[in-house]
C-alpha cells in the first residue's frame, strides 16, 4: 500500500493525528488507542523473534507500548515507546527532541536486541551466576545519573551511541549480547584484539548452555502500559525536556574570539550567531556522529554558543567558509567535556 494511502487509512483509524498540534498536544496519551498491530515496530519486532529462532534460543520476549524503551526488572518483556506506533506522533517527537529515537529499522533493531538482552537475563535469572558478575561486575551497582565514557576503550563492545555499554554492568551485558545476536556483526573478527572479545565469547558460550532451556520466569507483566498513561502529551513533552536538559554550557570568551573577529574589527561582516544557525543542521550531524549524544543535547549547547556571539558581538569576518571544521572541533569538545565531566545525564 502506498503511503500516503497507508497515512489517511491510519488518520481515520485515529482522528487526533489530523487535529492541530496545539490540541493534540491537549489529548491524554491514554486516550489515543494505540496498539503495536499493524505497525513498522511490529514488523521489526517479528524480525528480532527470527533472529532468536537463527540462534536456537527458545527465548521470547514480550512487548507493549508505554513512555519509553525499557526492561522492569523481573520482566520477560519490553516497552516500547508509544511514538512509534503513528506517523504523527512520529512528527511530535522530532518536534520538541529533533530525532526519534528508534523510528528507522537498523536503529530500531539495536535497541530491540539491546533490550532483549535484559529481558533474556530477567527471564533465566543470569545476573545471579558467579560467572557473569565475574566477566561484566556487580549488577547491584548504583546506577549513577551521569556516566564519564572513554570513547576509545577497547574493553566494551559499540551497539548504541554514547558509548552506553560504559555505563553500568546491566548495561555492558545488553549491548555485548546486541552486537551478538546482531546478524553478519563477523564479531570474532571485528573485535579479535579488543579485550570486550572476552565478554563476547561469554556470552556465545551461556546462550549455546540456554539454548533449549524453558526460562525461570515467564511472566507477561507489563509496567506503565499506554492505556494508563493520565498524562497529555504537553505534559509529557514538559517532563521530557527536562530530563533531556543539561547544565548551560560555560564558553570561554578567548575561544569564541578565536574563532570568530569582533564588530570593531569586522563591523561589516555577517553576524557570527547568523553564520552558526546557517550550518547549525550539517554541524550537529557531524558532532553526534562523533560524541554519540542526543541532538536535543548538541543543540543545547549550540544555543548557547549563539547566546553568547551575540553577547559579545562577535561576527564571521572575511573568511567564514573556511570556519566550518573549527566551529565543529569548538562544538565537539564542548560535547565532550560535558560528557567526561558527567555533565550529561542518563535517561535510558
């Protein structure tokens, strides 16, 4: 079916995706019906059940839409954010966060794979074994609210951006398993002298002892399911930005004037602020691929880079086409240091 066909059959399915954004934003998130039938996560989904059957694992996770990706402890199962099932709620999201997080296959199917790995250690209670604490550590640590990666450590494997495998040994043990399971990862050669080779190794041995092993725990519990959801999709949206939010970050002036020649010294030349919002697009595509961080958060500290040019007045001179790749080297270690000094905090 083609998609703009595909798009009004799902508008007349759910009458809010063709109100205004103000009043859907008024409409509570319970009561927008959505279910998981019928859409591309589905799909996807499907496609993770495949990928666990190539592997012999009897192994099934179940999943049910709620606010976020995540795994409740004791349960078989996963939620699936509840944006992803609609095109316009899709919009929505982008709207206030600029990215969806999962709405494309290959992104969605590393958090699939990421958080079946939890559901999988739930439902056969593998954090209890003395051998895994041995290879990833003591699951009972505290989860922190900020994490420091080394991006260029060689001990953790790379699934999802932000070096998350870094964060917590929950978190080592889902994105070891993700690049596992994923399909064609050649992970004997990809990682032959990296030290996380080990914990790969690992976890193709437990799966090969599981395999046709029924699970310990085969609860269909769900947490916070879509249908119980009170909250508007205002309201949701108010929470989220404040837990995307970060700290402001501090500019040094001597570096901003650097880059860029004062009004006394250029009094003539393009606003440094206008010549920043004009390649902010290309500049925060470069900078994620390199930090790995949410764009809501690049962006952030875009504005405030913006905030302060124009504060001191600074403008792009003579040779602003050129001043590309230092403004994105300037973006980047602003990224980086709030990384490294915690200064962003974890909302998986």
């Amino acid at each position: 079916m083609p998609a703009r066909k595909q798009l009004k059959k799902s508008n007349h399915k759910f009458p809010w995706a063709r109100l205004p954004r103000e009043r859907l934003l008024d409409v509570r998130i319970c009561d927008l019906g959505l279910t998981l039938e019928d859409t591309p996560v589905m799909r996807r989904i499907n496609r993770l059940y495949k990928e666990l059957d190539k592997q012999g694992l009897q192994f099934r996770p179940h999943f049910w839409l709620s606010d976020e990706w995540f795994c409740p402890d004791h349960v078989p199962g996963i939620s699936i954010p509840f944006y992803l099932a609609h095109p316009r709620l899709q919009k929505l999201e982008r709207e206030f966060i600029m990215e969806v997080e999962g709405a494309d296959y290959r992104w969605c199917m590393k958090l699939l794979r990421h958080e079946t790995a939890h559901a999988i250690a739930n439902a056969y209670r593998l954090v209890e074994r003395k051998d895994w604490r041995n290879i990833f550590g003591n699951p009972n640590s505290t989860y922190h609210d900020a994490y420091s990666p080394k991006p260029y450590s060689k001990r953790y494997v790379i699934n999802l951006p932000g070096w998350y495998a870094q964060s917590h040994p929950h978190e080592d043990w889902a994105e070891t398993f993700a690049v596992w399971l994923t399909p064609n990862s050649d992970w004997p050669h990809r990682y032959a002298d990296w030290p996380a080779l080990k914990k790969l190794r690992y976890v193709d041995h437990l799966m090969n002892e599981i395999r046709q092993k029924q699970p310990a725990i085969r609860n269909k519990r769900t947490d916070h399911p879509v249908n119980r959801i009170r909250a508007t999709l205002r309201e949701y949206y108010d929470d989220k930005m404040r837990r995307y939010g970060i700290d402001h970050a501090v500019f040094f002036d001597i570096d901003l004037q650097r880059l860029f020649e004062t009004s006394d010294e250029a009094p003539r030349a393009v606003k440094a602020s206008h010549y920043i919002r004009g390649v902010q697009n290309p500049l925060m595509e470069i900078v994620q691929r390199w930090t790995g961080e949410y764009k809501y958060r690049i962006n952030e500290v875009l504005h405030d880079m913006i905030k302060r040019c124009d504060e001191l007045d600074l403008r792009a001179g003579k040779n602003h086409k050129n001043m590309f790749p230092e403004i994105t080297s300037c973006l980047t270690m602003l990224v980086m240091s709030k990384l490294h000094s915690g200064g962003f905090n974890i909302t998986r």
